[in-house]
C-alpha cells in the first residue's frame, strides 16, 4: 500500500479530476495531488506535451542531506514545468572513455562545461529529487494509458533526467498510447554515504521508490493508469529496479518490470562495518572525529557538495593506491539491498509480476578501457567477451532461471544492432545502451545523428523494439505472447528474441546461444 499520508488525499483527487478536466481549456496545464502544473510542446513533437521538473520530494538540502526523501505534500502550487532538472550532484572524471569522447549524447547536458572537466558538473545540484513527464498532448484523465517510469542508469555515480538519448518524446510523438515518466536519484556519495551516523544509508534507493509512489498517486491527472505502471531502468537503473522488487515485493505499485543490461544479481560488496570509506573522505576535508560518528556526520553536512564530489573524483581519477577506495554505491543493509538475492529468490521474496530482462551483444565494449594506444582498433575482443559473459550475461542468465523456477513469467532480448549512426566506431558494435535510443526513438532525433546515417532498416528495428515494449506496458503478463513472443520457458523453449542482427529486424532464437558461455563455459559471440 501506499504510505497514510498519500491514501488520505487519493479521495480529494478522484472528485477532483473531472472538474480539472471539464473547466481546463488548456491541454499543458494539470492539477495533481501536490500541485498544478503548467508544461510545454517542442515544436518538433507537437502532439506530446511534457513536464520537465516537478518535484516528488524535498530538496535534500542542510540537515536533510543523506536522509531519506521526504514527499511532497498536497498542494494548490502552481509551477511551471519548463526546464529540465538538474541532475544530482556528480563528478565528470578528466580520463578519457568512450563516454565522454565518442557517444556525448549518453551523458547529462552541462551548458559549455567539458565532459572532461576533472570537477563536479555545473549542471548538478543537491536540489535534484524531480521527475520528468511525457504524456500525448490530448490525453485526459478518462484515457488511462499505461506508464513507464525510468531509473537512468551511470553505475550509481552519474546520470539524470536530462540525457538526450534517454528523452522518449519521439516515440511517445509517435505511438500516441503511453506516458512516459524519468526520475533522478540521488548517486554516488550523496545517495549511498555509509556512514557511521546514519541509520539508513541507501537513500538512493529510496529517492527511487519515492517517485515511483509519486508516480501512483499523481499520474492519473496525467491521464495515466496506475494499475499499469512499468517500472523501468537501465544498467545501473536496472539493478535497482531489481532491487525494489525484492524489497517491496509486498507492495510493488508496478504491474512490470523492465531490467535492460542490469538485474540485482550482480556481485554486492559486504557491509562497510567501520564506515572507512567515509571517514576517510570526512578526514580529508576537515572532519577528523575518530569516535564521534554523529559530530562527524554534522561537520560533513556543513562541507560544500563540490568539495566532496571533487576530491572523490579526483582521488580516483589520479589512481591514488591506497587501503581505502571512495567507492560509493548501494551496500547491503538487508533492508533495502540484500546481500543474497539469490536466497531472497528461493524465499519467494520479490514481486510477483512479469519481467523484460535484455543484454546487448557487445555490452562491455564501452566499458572497458579505453583504447588510448590505438583507439581505431579498439580494445581486446577477447577481454570484451570475457567480461561481457562476466558482468552482463550471467546476471541476466541467473536472474531469468530463477525467476522461471518460480513460476514468474519473464521475456528475455539481445539486441545486435550495429548502425553508424549510433556507433561512430566500429568495434563498438552493439554496446552497452545501444539498444536504448531504440526504443526512445531518439536515434532519428535532429542534432543528435550525423545525416544520411540512419537507414531504412534501423528505423525498422527501432519501430518493432517500441511496439514489443508498448506491448508488454499494455499487458505486461500476456501482451507480448499475443505478439508471438513467448516467455523464457514457455513450452519448453528458452526464449528470446534476437534484434537486428545479420539485416534481421527480429530473430527467434534460443537464449542457450548466449547463456551458455556463462553456464556452460563455451565460446561467445559478440556479433551475431
């Protein structure tokens, strides 16, 4: 359920809805539960309007920093949705990768600052916790569309709303039958701190399950359905929508999950229980409190968010080798993370709902390091293969079995696309994310392909990815199935299909040819 403060105005807003939706003449303006808002049309997207900041917590600013979100309260506050928000506070590392050389347009917008600054982002703020909507221009509260809320992935240290691949208006322009919602989060050591005066340190994951409540509540007013909410996310994002699964698999407020390139079944590091990694930030910066984890944690609180991220930042990126990394991300506290999802799966303890889990052929061609010697050439194929089975495959193996041996329906994809207008290198290939403007359709947006690069076929591919998606947001139990996609063990198959490979848009193949080189150890190919 949702929490008490939230169920006493669902009343207030169901007698409200009609009489916002007979009296507004006015299609960009939209009374909700904690406010009215007023949103905007990009002439290239007439027909979807969008609500690019409303907040669904409070700022987490002085004593609320490292505390959990706190919602916002009902309210008759009027706000203009124009602007995106700034992403939450992140470091942009001096080293050279893929990211922040060759595929910008993964990366949040910084306004003239260098992806290469080696400080904080300019962009970014403490004050973070918005969300973004788009919803067809013309849809009202009677219209009870399905949702997507996204979780944007960056490892649990970058990332945000305001991403240019990651802004679906193109797709939502096109199919006219979905809201789509994006959220940020609060990452790196401002959502996961750990430190030894805190009784909840993961609030990252908490900003997360705050929107997505936000989302319950409000996107009626929106003119979508709350019985159909898809929880969503990518990389990082999908390891956490992993994870709220697990830790409200009594209350989910989703119908779906969509877990792209990342499930909770990744290697989670033990519990930190000296808090080492935070004292020996709050130590460099002034906060020496050996045995007094509460003056400490005050004396941080009082320490510039820049500061912080930076000598975080820099620490790392000058490959200082110390016994303390400043590593900062979600920790078990068997509360929120878990230790051991694969007991949580043997216990029955997760949401029992339907689950699209997705790789890409070539995911850790990106990640790896980068090929500074010879970046024509690329990295090692073999280490790209290596730890692609490592960190992606299995994950996505492991968590499709034991969702099968309980009886969660679960659909399973490989995208093996590689277009140049998305892949300026060719080793490339299908990379971790590729798959993403896809299904966005951002990969045709203007200012963000090189002309002439997106062909015929790439827009066949990206169309029948978003009606498969569309599909499973309408009915994420059997919307696929009735597409003539089965479920990863439906009558005995291991399914999963296969995009656009070999000038193929769609393949149905075994999920063996690629779980086997993580199961049974045999060679992967990373272009099929």
């Amino acid at each position: 359920m949702l929490p008490s403060r939230i169920l006493a105005v669902l009343p207030l807003l169901t007698a409200s809805l009609a009489q916002t939706f007979s009296t507004n003449t006015n299609p960009l303006k939209v009374k909700a539960i904690t406010g009215v808002y007023t949103g905007v049309v990009d002439p290239e997207f007439p027909g979807v309007r969008q609500f690019r900041s409303i907040a669904y917590a409070e700022p987490p600013l002085g004593k609320r920093r490292w505390m959990p979100p706190v919602p916002i309260t009902p309210s008759l506050r009027h706000s203009h949705a124009n602007r995106f928000p700034p992403p939450c506070p992140q470091y942009l590392s001096k080293n050279l990768t893929t990211w922040n050389s060759n595929i910008t347009d993964f990366a949040i917008r910084l306004q003239g600052q260098s992806l290469l600054a080696g400080n904080m982002a300019q962009t970014s703020s403490e004050d973070c916790l918005y969300l973004a909507i788009w919803a067809p221009l013309n849809a009202t509260a009677s219209s009870k569309l399905p949702v997507a809320l996204f979780l944007p992935g960056g490892s649990f240290v970058t990332g945000g709303v305001d991403v240019p691949y990651q802004q679906p208006a193109p797709w939502v322009q096109r199919t006219q039958r979905h809201i789509f919602v994006a959220a940020n989060y609060r990452v790196n050591i401002a959502g996961f701190p750990w430190a030894a005066g805190l009784d909840t340190q993961n609030v990252g994951i908490l900003d997360q399950r705050a929107a997505l409540e936000w989302v319950y509540a409000n996107i009626p007013s929106f003119g979508g359905d709350s019985s159909r909410i898809t929880l969503w996310g990518h990389s990082a994002g999908g390891v956490a929508v992993d994870m709220l699964a697990h830790a409200y698999h009594d209350n989910p407020l989703a119908a779906g999950l969509v877990m792209q390139s990342g499930t909770a079944m990744v290697n989670i590091s033990h519990p930190d229980p000296s808090h080492a990694n935070f004292t020996f930030v709050a130590r460099n910066l002034g906060c020496h409190f050996p045995s007094d984890p509460a003056a400490e944690l005050s004396c941080m609180r009082q320490v510039p968010m820049q500061l912080i991220q930076n000598f975080i930042g820099q620490y790392r990126d000058n490959g200082t080798t110390t016994p303390v990394l400043p590593l900062f991300k979600p920790l078990p506290d068997e509360r929120t993370v878990f230790f051991n999802y694969t007991l949580r799966a043997a216990l029955n303890l997760t949401a029992r709902i339907p689950a699209l889990v997705s790789t890409t052929a070539n995911e850790q061609s990106t990640l790896t390091r980068y090929p500074l010697e010879n970046v024509p050439a690329g990295p090692n194929q073999t280490r790209v293969d290596r730890e692609t089975v490592d960190i992606f495959v299995c994950l996505a193996s492991n968590t499709t079995r034991w969702r099968d041996a309980q009886g969660l329906t679960t659909y399973r994809y490989e995208y093996a696309g590689n277009f140049s207008s998305l892949t300026p290198l060719g080793w490339m290939g299908a990379y971790h994310g590729s798959d993403v403007p896809m299904v966005f359709g951002t990969y045709d947006t203007r200012g963000m392909k090189r002309a002439g690069d997106v062909t015929g076929f790439q827009r066949e591919v990206a169309g029948r990815m978003q009606d498969y998606f569309l599909g499973f947001m309408e009915d994420p139990e059997g919307g696929l199935e009735k597409m003539g996609w089965l479920p990863w063990g439906r009558e005995g198959g291991r399914n999963m299909i296969r995009f656009g490979s070999g000038g193929v848009v769609e393949r149905r193949v075994s999920a063996d040819e690629v779980d086997d080189a993580c199961m049974l150890g045999r060679g992967y190919n990373s272009s099929p």
